[in-house]
C-alpha cells in the first residue's frame, strides 16, 4: 500500500510497482505501476529513463514523503 494511505482510516487503495533494469550496470529500461496518482508519477520516471539511469542512482534518489512515488524506492 501506498505509504501516504498507511494511516489512513478510510479505504486503504493498494499499489504494484516494478521496475525493469538490463545489461552489467542495470540500466533502467522499464517501469511499471497500477495504483494511486501512478499516473504523475510515471512522467518523472519517463525522463530519468531518457537520461540513462540506474538501478544504483534510484537507490541513491530521495523520494517526495509521503507519495506512491516512496514504493518505487521501496527494494533492496
């Protein structure tokens, strides 16, 4: 669930994020999200991905607190 939905005491909206990454460095090639404001999001994504990152600069990436965005952070 979206962590700005966590503490919420009405209908708790959930979230499916993932992200698609290819070759040594793990470049990001793809990114994919169903849930809350998924769509305002994606557009960021979108010009990250037009520049060449990362899975390892998203690990190093703040994300706005508290946004479906924090999901996209959310791995190890």
């Amino acid at each position: 669930m979206p962590m700005f939905r966590a503490v919420a005491h009405d209908d708790i909206t959930s979230s499916t994020v993932k992200i698609v990454c290819a070759g040594r460095d793990e470049t990001v090639v793809g990114i994919h999200a169903v849930g809350s404001d998924v769509d305002e999001i994606l557009q960021g994504f979108a010009l990250a991905m037009k520049v060449g990152i990362t899975k390892a600069d998203l690990e190093e990436t703040f994300t706005i607190h508290p946004t479906s965005a924090e999901e996209f952070l959310s791995f190890n």
